[in-house]
C-alpha cells in the first residue's frame, strides 16, 4: 500500500511541477514578445524622425549643430535597438552638411 501510494505522489508532484513550469514559460514568453514589439515600433519611430530630419536638412543645405546633436541622439537610441546600416549612412551626409547657411 504504502508503495502505491509513494508511486502515484511522486506522479502527481511531477506533474504538479511540470505544469507549473509550462505556466511559467508562457508568461515569459508572452511578456518578452510584447516587449520586442515594443522595441521595434519605437525604432520604427526613431527611423522615422530621423529620415524626416535628414530630408528637412537636406533640402536646407545645411544642418544646425543643436540639430545635429538631436538627430545623434535619435541616432544612438535606434543604433541601440538594433538599427541598420541604412540610417547610419543619412546621418553621416547630415555631418557632411555645414551648420549655418551659405
């Protein structure tokens, strides 16, 4: 008897154990997805921004250093997330523009 009961506790503990590992796993995984989802509509935006400044700038001719700064903040953040090589290459022509008008 005692033997039966051992068998079938140890059953139950291990199952107990396993569900509750299983639980566990789908809250993590659902927060770390809404947290990439996060992390790639605000790197969404800050691309965004950035191409928008550099087409502002662009078409000016020249690039202010207090918008330099702004946009090398943006930068940094984006290149933080993850952001490309694309981006990268816009704020480097930004650099190239002077800072005051010709």
């Amino acid at each position: 008897m005692l033997e039966f009961i051992a068998k079938y506790w140890l059953e139950f503990v291990f199952s107990l154990a396993i569900s509750g590992l299983t639980v566990w796993f789908r809250r993590i995984s659902g927060k770390v997805k809404k947290q990439q989802a996060v992390n790639n509509g605000v790197k969404a935006l800050l691309r965004n921004e950035i191409v928008q400044e550099y087409n502002r700038y662009s078409d000016k001719g020249f690039c202010p250093i207090y918008a330099r700064e702004n946009i090398e903040s943006l930068y940094k953040e984006y290149h933080e997330l993850g952001g490309n090589g694309t981006i990268t290459e816009l704020v480097g022509k930004l650099h190239s523009l002077p800072t005051e008008k010709e």
